[in-house]
C-alpha cells in the first residue's frame, strides 16, 4: 500500500498500534506506581498548592518512562 509517497504494510502498521497499546499501558501503570509511592497526594499537590518541585518529578517521571519504552519499541 502506498501512502504518502511511502509503501506501508498492514504488519507495520498493527505492529505500531500494537507497540502504542503496550507503551500506553506502561505509562498508566507506571503512573499509578508513582502515586503509590509517593507519600502525600500527587493532585492536591500539583493542583491546590502549585508545587513546582512536584511538578518537575512528575514531569522528570514521564519523560524517563517514555524514553525507556521508545528505547524497547526501537531495539
């Protein structure tokens, strides 16, 4: 099949809905382990107190998961 000048293949294209799927599910879960680790509440902390250092944690958080699950994705 060509789409936009490139020649793409059903398998690639379930692979990398399959591969999105799984790195979603990485990333939830992954967030709700961090809740649970935390020791005060991650919303009323980045939403009635605007802590920013919590902030960067978090943000830190998902940018390290999201860099190990392309790196998994990639090979």
């Amino acid at each position: 099949m060509l789409l936009l000048g490139v020649v793409v293949s059903w398998q690639g294209v379930l692979a990398s809905v399959i591969y999105s799927l799984i790195g979603l599910a990485v990333f939830v879960a992954g967030f709700y382990v961090i809740r649970l680790i935390m020791p005060f509440d991650v919303h009323k902390e980045l939403e009635v107190d605007q802590n920013t250092a919590v902030g960067i944690v978090i943000g830190s958080f998902i940018l390290g998961l999201s860099i190990i699950v392309a790196a998994a994705i990639g090979g």
